[in-house]
C-alpha cells in the first residue's frame, strides 16, 4: 500500500473514531419518573406514556427543528441485557415529537429497573446519546391469612359460611417510583382496609400496611380480592381468594401474582 493511500486510510479511521469520541451522555437527573426534562442536547424533554410492562412506550420531544433521533435501544439496569431496539416513528402534526415502542418479551426483567439510550443528533451533527430511567413495574408482597372468628352459619341446601374472621395481614410495597397508585379491587363490595384502614393509597414511593383485625361477614361464601398497584411502567396485581366454607379452617383457595 502506498504512502498515500495509508494517509487517507489512518485519516478516515481517526475521522471515524473522533465521531465516537465526541458522542455526549445525557443523564436523566430526574429519577425514575414518568417526565424527565434535559437542559441541554438535542431531546427537550421525554415522557413515558406505557400502560402495560409489556410495551414500553416514550414521547421524546426534540429541543428544535434540526435535531434529530435515529435509533434507540432498552437495557436492564439489573443484568445490563439489551432488552429490546425501541422503533420510532415521527408526529404527522409535529416533526419534533417522537413515539419510541418496543414489546418486553423477557417476564423476568419487567419489575427490574431499566435504561433507554437514545441517539441523537443537534443542529450542529454533534452526536448525543440521551439516557432515560425507567421504572420496574411495582414489587408487591402481600402475606394474609384468615381465621375463624365467631360462629358458623349453617344453611340448608347451600354452603355455611363464617360469620366473622381475622385478617392477619402483612402487605409491603415498592413502587418504584413516586407517582404510583395502589387499590383494592373487592368481589361485592367488601372491603378490607389494607391501606391503614383504606381501600386505595397515592400516589407514594413505598410502605408497609399491618392489619390485624376482626371483620364480619356478610353470608359470603369466598372472599376474592385482587390489590393493584400502577407506576408509569406497568401493572402489578396480587390475586387472592379464599374459602369461607369450611367449618373448621379458612383456606387460600388462589394465590397468584401477575405482571401487566
């Protein structure tokens, strides 16, 4: 290879290498909200508009009309795992507003924390790479049991119920964010109070709700009771139900924890 070849070589490859080198991090500075604003670079500011942990959803609003954003990618903050390539596509109204989705296809990543990296581009070519946070979707555990309290009503032709019982009830949450809601979902109508003697709580970041309570029931035959709690990630809900039928112990018919 001639002597000038190799220049044009070596001056296209530091060429190369200084586009790399000049690609800035912006950091997310505003937690793990659903709103993160950027004082400088390309991306004004970026909302996470998902509604199930499944698909992660962001509207990115671009600073000016000669930035731009070409590609963007999902991470585990957890196992740093590519998780998904986020698509993106541009507003038919707005050309500085942008819709990034990806599917979440790994369950076990849902409830981990993660990062969006997203490239972009100012007015002036400068590379930017735009990091966003991004909450798992809430960690719920929710430990209960029921006892016979009372009498047991016998009925004919039907199943007897308990009259009463006591809830022994050990619920922790971490939300993973601020700006999440829990809420009691109760098969007719009753409730529980498992959120210091309320049925709903936000929006708040995390807590620890202790029951130990006697409650009278109605000729419920099953008490069903699902507990859901929301961030800007997703769902998670706690389904329990269990068999007020038997004479002599209240047992947990299902237990099931779902991520949505």
């Amino acid at each position: 290879m001639s002597l000038s070849k190799l220049s044009i070589v070596f001056g296209a490859l530091m060429t190369s290498l200084n586009v790399v080198a000049l690609a800035q991090n912006i950091a997310d500075e505003d937690g793990f909200e659903r709103l993160t604003r950027y004082t400088e670079g390309p991306v004004s500011h970026v909302l996470i508009t998902s509604e199930h942990a499944h698909k992660l959803t962001l509207n990115v609003q671009l600073r000016d009309e000669f930035s731009r954003c070409y590609n963007a990618n999902v991470y585990s903050n957890e196992t740093h795992n590519n998780l998904a390539n986020l698509s993106l596509s541009v507003d038919v109204d707005s050309t500085q507003s942008l819709t990034l989705e990806a599917d979440l296809h790994d369950e076990n990543a849902l409830q981990a924390s993660k990062t969006v990296h997203i490239n972009c581009l100012d007015g002036d070519g400068i590379d930017y790479n735009v990091l966003v946070n991004v909450p798992g979707a809430p960690i719920v555990d929710w430990q209960v049991t029921l006892e016979p309290e009372g009498k047991f009503i016998y009925q004919p032709y039907s199943y007897g119920y308990h009259s009463a019982y006591r809830i022994r009830s050990s619920l922790s949450v971490n939300n993973q964010n601020t700006q999440s809601y829990c809420s009691t979902v109760a098969n007719r109508g009753v409730s529980l109070g498992l959120f210091h003697g309320e049925d709903r709580k936000g929006p708040f970041h995390s807590d620890v709700f202790i029951k130990n309570d006697v409650l009278t029931n109605p000729a419920h035959q099953v008490l069903y009771q699902i507990i859901e709690c929301e961030n800007a990630a997703g769902k998670t809900m706690v389904v329990k139900v269990f068999n007020l039928t038997n004479p002599n112990i209240i047992h947990l018919w299902e237990d099931q924890l779902i991520v949505k």
